[in-house]
C-alpha cells in the first residue's frame, strides 16, 4: 500500500489543544511537531483526502522513541509504501519504505504564525 | 499582521467536555481539550506493533513502540497518545513496564469526532489489578533526564535543550524552511 501526505504530530491535530487542525500542521506548527515528535507522541500521515495514518514503524524506526529519522522528516510531505491495518477506527502504518519526499511543502506560516507562540523563543531574535 | 484576527479567535475557541460510557468514577483531571471525556477502564496493556503484526519482544519494546490497552468491556484497542505531563509527551514509557498485564487505568480520552472515528488516550494513571496503589503516568521527563545527563543541566524545559531537537533547528531552523526564511520571520515576529 502507498500513502502520500504530510508528516504530522497527532495530539495536536486531534486534540484541538494548540488550534484549529489546520493550524497545527505545516511550518507554522513545525518545531511543536518535533518536540512532539520526540516527546514520543504518535506520528501521523494526514493524507489529502483528510484521512489520519497513525505511524507505528518508519522503515527500521519503531517511533515511539522519537529521536532518529522520524523526527527529520516532521511537516515534510511524504509518498511512503508499507502496511496498512485498520482496527477500532483507526489506521495504523508500518512503513517499509519513504518512496519520495518532497520536503516542507506547507509553508502556513504566513496565515498562522507559529503554534504555539513561544515555538520560537525570543532568544532567537538577534 | 502575521497572525490575523480569524486565527486567534480559532486558536481561544473553548471545546465542550463530556461525559463517555466509561466515565463513571473516573478522578482524571481535565484538559479542555477536543471530544474530551473521562474515562477509567480495565484492560491488557499491549505493544500496539505486535498485536497488529505478530512481532512481539518480551518487553514490548521498553518505550520504544507505541503501546495501548484492549479494554475489557468491549476488546476495543485503545491507543495511548499522551502521558499526563504538559510538556510534549507520550505514553509508551508510562505503559512499557506494564507490558502484558491487565491494569485499570484512568485518563481522557481525546479527539475531535468530526477527524477521527475513534478517540486517543490521555493517560494520567496506572494501576495493576493486583496491587493497591495508582502509578502516576509522569515519568518521561525524567527517563529523559536520565538519557541526557548535559543537557539537563541547562536551565529551561527538556524540549527547548533535546540535543537532536536543537540540531535539526540548527540547521533547517524552526520553521524547517532554511536558516535564511526563518531570521525574516523571525524579525516580523517579535516586531
């Protein structure tokens, strides 16, 4: 099976707790997604069509850890092929293989900002 | 204006809470956030790769692999997306020592029905049914004290110091857009 969409953190997506959902993809929402990312929070695949692949592998990479090639590939959008499993309304993608990644593609920022706010810390500024 | 009056109205919006079918004697606190419901249940902590795919280590992956719980009532696999900690964090390493038991557990569960058919976890505490006492679901933070001996002698939050997270921004910068996009935002910014 071969899923294409943006790598996305699901807490936020699903929880409404940072904004609406589309406010929390993109790079507006980019260094949340890594801190979740690494926090070990699920990683998703929002597809065009809305749909939500929950990541439980990424090729060699069990995920919940959070620290190695799943955490790079954050808001970039991705063709990736693997299994598919579908259980209690949930779809669930182990990926075997990330067939073409065409980087960050939803530049939001303008529209959103950064979500949170603080993403960035005022240190950043010069 | 980079954030305009639409978002910011979108990003104060209030969910409503409400009570679910496994709410009753639930002590979760709430979080106000989407389709949130309390929710204690019993159930058999599971390594969520292995019970879709047959691949099982012993320890269910220690933390490493997404974890849940096949809830007793009804044999539905709950996902466990978050621990009860605000700061970034899942629920693997809450639940990976639990690996195989049946425990009741008790947290929201999470999600805004009109994106998914089926809800995520919050979990907020562990208790093994032969045992008395609620094991707090808060422990990530310090697993990843642990794991990052220099780095948690910074001062500020663990996810403004995770090497790896500060490497990536290092070089892509918080926007994942290049270095050179991310100093023109950030100019407009903090205007």
């Amino acid at each position: 099976m071969t899923i294409s969409g943006e790598v996305i953190d699901t807490w936020c997506y699903f929880s409404g707790v940072m904004g609406p959902p589309d406010s929390v993809t993109g790079s507006a929402h980019h260094t949340c997604a890594m801190w979740c990312a690494a926090g070990g929070i699920p990683v998703g695949v929002l597809a065009e069509d809305g749909t939500v692949y929950m990541v439980m592998k990424w090729q060699d990479e069990t995920g919940a850890s959070g620290g190695g090639t799943i955490l790079s590939v954050q808001s970039d959008s991705v063709t990736a092929s693997g299994d598919l499993y579908e259980r209690d309304g949930i779809n669930y993608l182990v990926v075997a293989d990330v067939v073409d990644n065409s980087g960050l593609v939803n530049q939001n920022h303008d529209d959103w900002g950064v979500v949170p706010p603080y993403a960035i810390p005022k240190s950043a500024k010069p | 204006m980079i954030l305009r009056t639409a978002a910011i109205a979108a990003l104060l919006a209030t969910p409503v809470l409400a009570e679910g079918a496994f709410s009753e004697g639930s002590k979760a606190k709430g979080w106000g956030v989407a389709g949130e419901e309390k929710a204690l249940f019993t159930g058999k902590v599971v390594d969520i790769l292995c019970e879709l795919t047959g691949d099982c280590p012993a320890d269910c992956g220690a933390g490493d692999r997404q974890m849940g719980i096949v809830r007793d009532a009804d044999n539905v696999l709950v996902l466990a997306s978050k621990n009860s900690q605000p700061a970034f964090t899942g629920a693997a390493r809450e639940l990976a020592p639990f690996c195989g038991q049946t425990v009741e557990v008790d947290g929201n569960l999470v999600g805004d029905t009109d994106l998914t058919p089926a809800k995520f976890y919050q979990i907020q505490t562990i208790r093994p049914l032969d045992a008395e006492a609620v094991v707090k679901a808060n422990t990530w933070t310090k697993v990843w004290a642990q794991l990052n001996p220099e780095a948690k002698e910074v001062k500020g939050p663990w996810f403004r110091k995770d090497p790896k997270i500060n490497a990536l921004i290092a070089e892509s910068g918080y926007l994942g857009l290049g270095l050179e996009t991310d100093a023109e935002f950030i100019d407009e910014w903090f205007e």
